[in-house]
C-alpha cells in the first residue's frame, strides 16, 4: 500500500513478495487464488489459511498482508482495494424450478428481489 497508488489497478505479481491470507482448501475463492497465483507463476508466502472471508479481510486490515477475493466480498470502508488486471471472475446465480409447479408468493417474491439486484448489480458494474 505504500509503494502503489489506492485503487490502480495492479498484476498479481506486484505482491509476489507480500504476506497473503488465503482461504481453506475446497472453497471456490481459494480456487480463484490458486489460479491467479499458478497463471502468474508464484508461491506466495501464506501468513494465514482460514475458512472465513471475514477473519481474513480483518487479518488482512491489520496486518501487513494481501487478501485476494471477488468483488461482492470487499469492504471498502476499513481495505484498500487494487483490482487485479486481467481477470475476470464471473459468478453465477441460477434459480430453477419446474414450470408446472406451483410456488408460492414468497418464493415469486425472493426470484423477483434476485433478478432486480442481479440487474442494479449488473447496471452498476456496467455490463
């Protein structure tokens, strides 16, 4: 954070030499980490491996570490966020249900409170 500007947009290899918090094994951010990490050929020095976001972006706030994680999970409010150049980490939300059964009102409720913030979300991201 203080060799590189707040939010420009940085390659994953500028912070080969950082600290990094990762999650545990067999959750699908720590597969996005294991990627960025394999395409950029490093092995980053884990200071701590945990199963929740949480704990580490608070470990990230107060230590002098790197947290990689998709944008929904970030709080801008106590981070500083660089987005990573040349990624694209889509994530999809699918609802189904067969078309001849019948759902009641709150489940219409909840896939059309999904569909609306899927497209603010969307709007807001400019896609």
């Amino acid at each position: 954070a203080k060799r590189i500007p707040k939010v420009r947009p940085i390659e994953i290899a500028e912070a080969k030499e950082e600290d990094f918090v990762v999650i545990s094994l067999g959750h699908s951010v720590r597969k996005v980490q294991e990627t960025l990490f394999a395409n950029s050929d490093m092995s980053p020095n884990i200071l701590l491996e945990t199963t929740n976001i949480e704990v580490a972006k608070r470990i990230t706030a107060v230590t002098n570490s790197v947290f990689v994680c998709p944008e929904v999970y970030l709080d801008k409010d106590f981070l500083l966020v660089y987005p990573l150049l040349g990624v694209e980490n889509r994530r999809y939300c699918y609802i189904c249900y067969r078309k001849d059964y019948y759902l009641r009102q709150y489940a219409k409720d909840f896939i059309e409170l999904v569909l609306e913030e899927g497209k603010k979300f969307s709007e807001a991201r400019g896609k």
